[in-house]
C-alpha cells in the first residue's frame, strides 16, 4: 500500500473512475494528512493529477564524525577510508 500526498491541503478526498471499467473509488485523508492507495493503476492515475508519494527521501541521521583528511562522514572515529582521525558532528 503506497502513500500519495495531495498537491493541496485544501483537497479532503478524492474520486477516481476507471478508464475501461468505470467503476469509482473514492479515498479519503488518513489521520498523517495522506492518501493510502492499494491499487497499482489507482497511483498512476493520482500522479498523473500532482499527487506525490509521501517519505520516498527516507530517514535522515544526524551525528557521527566528519574525517578532518579527506571530509568523510562515518559513524567512528576513525576513517575507514583513509585512516585519519575525525571530528564530531
């Protein structure tokens, strides 16, 4: 199940119709502000309208050390590139 965040926050739900069937869905915001969408046809169509899916960047992490030789950023203190000693972050 893929999350789409709307290209509005004024939209509250959204219908779609098949092209060949005609059926309609309708989905409706979750409480995280976004669209669950189970069908693989359904995103394509609310991409194609400016939807976009929601947390693709993934997590980021702060902290670790930066090597003061070559700028590498890693989770020791010591570079597993060149050896060098790094500072923390």
């Amino acid at each position: 199940m893929k999350r789409l965040v709307a290209p509005s926050d004024q939209v509250r739900s959204v219908e779609i119709e098949g092209v060949r069937t005609g059926r309609k869905k309708t989905y409706g915001w979750s409480k995280d502000g976004t669209v669950h969408v189970e069908s693989a046809a359904d995103v394509k169509a609310l991409k194609s309208a400016g939807f976009t899916e929601a947390g693709v960047g993934g997590a980021t992490a702060k902290g670790g050390f930066e090597c003061q030789s070559c700028g590498f950023h890693m989770w020791f203190r010591t570079c597993s590139r060149c050896g060098g000693e790094g500072n923390r972050l």
